[in-house]
C-alpha cells in the first residue's frame, strides 16, 4: 500500500513539478514581446488605407442619355441597366439604338412596351437593327402580323424579337400554319421559297391573329407543347382549321391543364351534362376563360329572372360572358318594351333574344332603341 502511495505522489510530482534538466518555460524570455492588445488597435486605425471608391455615374454616358431622354427611364433606372452592360460601345452603338427605337415606335410600339424591351432583360441593348431587329419584324409581317396585329405582338410581349428567326421563329410559325390555317386561301406562295413559313399569308391568317394575342406562344419551350395542344383541341371535338379551333388553341395555350380540368368541372357543377359541355366549348371555347362566380351569375341571371330555356343557353354559350349590367339587362329591357309595344304575339315571336344580344351597339340603337318613346 505503501509503495503504492510512493509510486502516485513520485507521478504527481513530476507532472507538477517537472525535472530539473527539462527548462522551465519563460514567457519573458521571447526577443519580441507581445504588444497590448489597444496598441495594435492603436496602430490599425492609424495606418493610411486605400479609400473604396463609390459606384461611377452613367449619367454623362451616350447609352444614360438614350435611356433618360428617349426611352422614359428615371435616373436610377438608366443607370441600372447601364451597369449591367458597362461593356457597350460609346456614340457608334448609340445610333444603332436610335435606329431600333424609332422603327419599332413607326410599328405601333407603346411606351410601356420600350421600358419592357429595354429592360426585362436588356439584351435587345446588343441587337444589331439591320441585321437582326429589322429582319425578324419583317419576318412577322411576311406571316401576316401587320398593321394592328403587329401593333399587338409587339406591344404585349416585345422580347420575343430576341429569339431567333431560323431556330425558333421559323419552326414555330410554319407549325402554327399546318394546324391553323388549313384553308388554302389563307395562305399565297411565294414563288421563290418552298417553306411555309416563307409565304405572304393573307389577312385571314388564323397563325397571326393567335401569335398578335399571345406572341409567347412563339417561344413556348418545346415544340411537343405545341403538338400536345392540338390533342387537346382535337379532344373537344373542335375541326382543326376552324376559326373555332383556333380560338380553342389560342385559350389552351394562355392556360395550364389544370386549370382548364377545373374550368369545364365547374361547368358540369353549374348543371350541365357531360355532353352539354362539350357542346358549350365547342361552340364558345372563350368560355373556359370565365370564372365560375361570372358563369353563375349570368346563368342565374338568363334562366331564373328572364326564364329563357337552357337551350339558348346552349344554342349561344357567348352571353355566359356578357356584362350583365353594360349589354344583357340594357337589351333584354328594351326587346321586351318592343314587344309590348308592338302587341302583337305573332309579331312579338320575331324578336329571337339571341339576336338582339349579339348584335352590333349601332344596330340595336337603329333597329331597337330609335323605335321606343324616349322617356320624359
């Protein structure tokens, strides 16, 4: 027990006490002593740095002027976009926006469709006028798109003059042509060019009336999207080449396929059958456009307080859409005060309600309005 007592306090010791000829260390025995901490603070504050310049101003800049003083943009717009293109030429490219900006403004592009040209992303900032913002419009008038309909594509989605006219464009529109415009005198051949999308196409172009609506669909991701949007036209039972069929694509092609499952579910909770619907959207597609609360209340509206029969609801989808304030009260109330005017029920059956609904704002002022007493 002993010896093992011995044996602990000799190992005790030598961990608190180590040997003699194993030198002790000394911390003042360094050629440098360490500093106090507030000196080397001290020292760091007061050595000379180099001062971080502040962001350079774009505002004296050819392309800063361009964006300030013809295009609209605020000062801190301006010069956000220029600091995401510091690399671009000086007063040469400037010419080249210019000639861009007021060839599209000549077009029928709005103010709000520059900022968004220019800005979201700026890339049409390096586009050169001659050789690729000039050629792709002129591509877009050759398929039809003139006049008011360039007007609109260039308006609602103006970036898309940044696609390519060979690899995308080209492909895109001579798809469009083979599915909607399957009538031979919406399109005239151009003798030097056997593509589609190289023919003049008339003003009956169903392609340009969908792409002025929705230019997007020019830059849908994959040309399968397409495909698989003729199916799903094809499924409603619409004919492909229809003015119909083309209404139907358009709508198909702004909206999900969810969204179009629970459009046509909330048509068959509305009361109408399987079959109904079918007839519905074939013959008004824009009615999967509507809300469920719109087509309720013009359904309560037609067949419970005007007792019109569920076949003219099927015979004209449209009025499902109509104002009923601005068009659908205004004109019933004024058929049925001609109706008694005229007193007559056999005169009075001549008054198909469908008719007066759908007809021109000047034609029913003329045929209908100018033939009731005005109100005193």
């Amino acid at each position: 027990m002993m010896a093992a007592t011995l044996s602990f306090r000799s190992v005790f010791t030598l961990i608190v006490k180590p040997p003699k000829h194993i030198p002790a260390f000394n911390i003042l025995s360094f050629s440098h002593p360490i500093q106090c901490p507030t000196k080397l603070f001290s020292e760091f504050y007061s050595t000379p740095r180099t001062p971080i310049s502040p962001p350079p101003s774009f505002e004296s800049t050819p392309l800063a002027s361009f964006l300030l003083d013809e295009c609209g943009f605020s000062p801190d717009e301006a010069n956000g976009i220029c600091r995401k293109k510091r690399d671009l030429p000086g007063h040469n490219f400037y010419d080249n926006l210019r000639q861009t900006l007021l060839f599209l403004k000549g077009k029928g592009l709005n103010d709000i469709g520059v900022r968004k040209l220019f800005s979201e992303p700026p890339t049409i900032l390096r586009s050169s006028f001659r050789g690729t913002v000039k050629p792709k419009v002129e591509f877009l008038e050759k398929i039809g798109l003139t006049g008011q309909k360039l007007r609109k594509a260039l308006n609602r989605n103006p970036l898309f003059l940044k696609l390519s006219v060979s690899r995308t464009l080209e492909p895109r529109v001579c798809f469009l042509q083979s599915v909607l415009d399957a009538d031979p005198t919406a399109v005239v051949s151009n003798p030097e060019s056997d593509k589609i999308a190289s023919k003049v196409v008339s003003n009956h172009s169903l392609t340009a009336s969908v792409i002025s609506k929705n230019p997007r669909i020019l830059s849908l991701s994959t040309a399968k999207r397409l495909a698989g949007l003729v199916k799903d036209v094809e499924g409603m039972g619409i004919e492909k080449g229809s003015k119909a069929f083309a209404r139907a694509y358009l709508l198909l092609s702004m909206l999900n396929r969810d969204t179009v499952k629970l459009k046509l579910k909330n048509l068959r909770e509305l009361g109408f059958t399987e079959e109904e619907v079918g007839i519905l959207v074939k013959r008004f597609p824009q009615l999967l456009g509507s809300s469920e609360d719109k087509l309720r209340q013009n359904l309560k509206f037609l067949v419970e307080e005007w007792k019109l029969p569920r076949n003219f609801i099927l015979s004209l989808p449209a009025v499902l859409c109509y104002s009923i304030e601005k068009r659908l009260k205004p004109r019933l109330t004024a058929l049925r005060a001609l109706m008694i005017m005229d007193k007559s029920s056999e005169k009075a059956m001549s008054y198909p309600p469908g008719r007066y609904i759908t007809m021109s704002e000047e034609a029913f002022h003329r045929k209908v309005l100018s033939r009731l007493p005005v109100a005193t």
